[in-house]
C-alpha cells in the first residue's frame, strides 16, 4: 500500500527515526510528485525492493500516483540537517527550498551570512534555538539531569555516576551528594531512556529535557 505525506509529514517521519542508522533501516527511497514540494505528496518505502521494480524503475502503481525519484533517504536526511544547522530555527518553506535546490544542483543550499567555512548559524542563533527548545540535529535529542536519590541508595547511583561519566567512584559519591547533577546532553532517544530506566531502578529522581528537531513540533518526551 503507498501511503501519501505531505512534506510535513514526510520531515517527521525522518524526525521520528533515533538516528542516521534508523533512517537507513527505515526508508527505501524519497518518491515525490512533481510539484512544489510545499505542495508535493511523498511516499516513503519501507526499502529498495518496494521502492524499485525489477527494472530498478519506480512501481508502476507510484508511477500512476504522479510519484517519481526524489533523493535517497541518507541525502534527504543530510540536506534537512545541513539546513538545520545552518539555520536552526529554519521553517517547513526552508527546508522545502534547500530539498529543491539539492535535486536541481547536487549541492547544498548555502545560507547567506553563514560562514561557509564552519557551515553553522552562529552562537547568538543557536542559544536562541536551544531557549526554544529546538536541538541541534533532525532527530529528538535529551538532557538528563539528576536531581534527587535517597541516601540509603546514594552509594548506588555513585556507581551509575562513575560508569556513566567515567569518573572514579569517589569523585562520583561527591557529586551525588551535591545535586543537581548533569548525567548527559543531546542524548539520542534510546541512549537517554536507557539511562532514565537505570537510574529509575533505585528511586533516583531523574529530570528529562526533550529537545525537538523542528520549531513547529512538541517536545518529545521518554515513558
């Protein structure tokens, strides 16, 4: 069945993978109509061989749909985060113009008064993004922070602290002892669950900041 998205859609979809890995394992290839890409209808395959017939063409039921070719997924998703870091707090317009001049020039749009050397928006605009709660990368990113464990389990969250920060567990018990304590940043989703499941195992208090991909979004959240 080919499930059609708009380029909203279609940029959450991509949001919603944990990482580059996942947009590998998850798409097949970018299809889209032949239209503005504001206006465009997308269709994500789950891999290449729903992606491409026998002939290595598009399906003859997407060809009948108006969908053709539009980038394969590890480029779609570079052009999105190239865009993002260039622009942090870039608009669903944006991007639809940095994906058009990509599959027009095969090259990335180059933001004015960007420094091309560096390829990202500066200081000033990044704080901006982080103070709206946008991350720096197209996929949901975490702050952990510990801020509060019952004393008889404090030598065992110093434990978690060491390995975790790779610190000695004395250097870590002192910390402890002293919160709040910052346990990572821009973590991926399943990094920071994985941390907030360990720490939640002994009754530490564990505080979540999601960070979103795109400014038009909600915070993600963890269970």
């Amino acid at each position: 069945m080919i499930e059609l998205l708009d380029l909203q859609q279609t940029l959450h979809a991509f949001a919603a993978c944990n990482d580059d890995d996942e947009v590998h394992a998850s798409f097949g290839w970018v299809h889209a109509t032949d239209d503005d890409l504001l206006q465009a209808r997308f269709w994500l395959p789950a891999d290449e061989d729903a992606a491409f017939d026998d002939d290595g063409e598009v399906p003859e039921a997407a060809q009948a749909l108006g969908l053709s070719t539009c980038l394969e997924p590890a480029t779609f998703a570079d052009v999105l985060d190239v865009q993002k870091r260039q622009r942090p707090l870039s608009s669903l317009h944006d991007y639809a113009e940095a994906l058009a001049y990509y599959a027009e020039y095969d090259a990335f749009l180059q933001v004015d008064g960007v420094d091309e050397a560096l390829g990202e928006a500066g200081a000033a605009e990044q704080a901006a993004a982080r103070a709206a709660g946008v991350g720096s990368g197209i996929f949901a990113a975490f702050g952990l922070t510990l801020e509060g464990c019952a004393d008889e389990q404090i030598k065992v969250a110093a434990q978690r602290v060491a390995h975790l920060l790779d610190i000695p567990v004395g250097e870590a018990l002192a910390r402890c002892r002293t919160l709040p304590l910052v346990l990572g940043e821009a973590l991926d989703r399943r990094r920071a669950q994985a941390i907030k499941d360990d720490f939640d195992a002994i009754g530490a208090r564990v505080q979540v900041r999601g960070f979103k991909p795109f400014p038009w979004m909600d915070a993600p959240v963890l269970r």
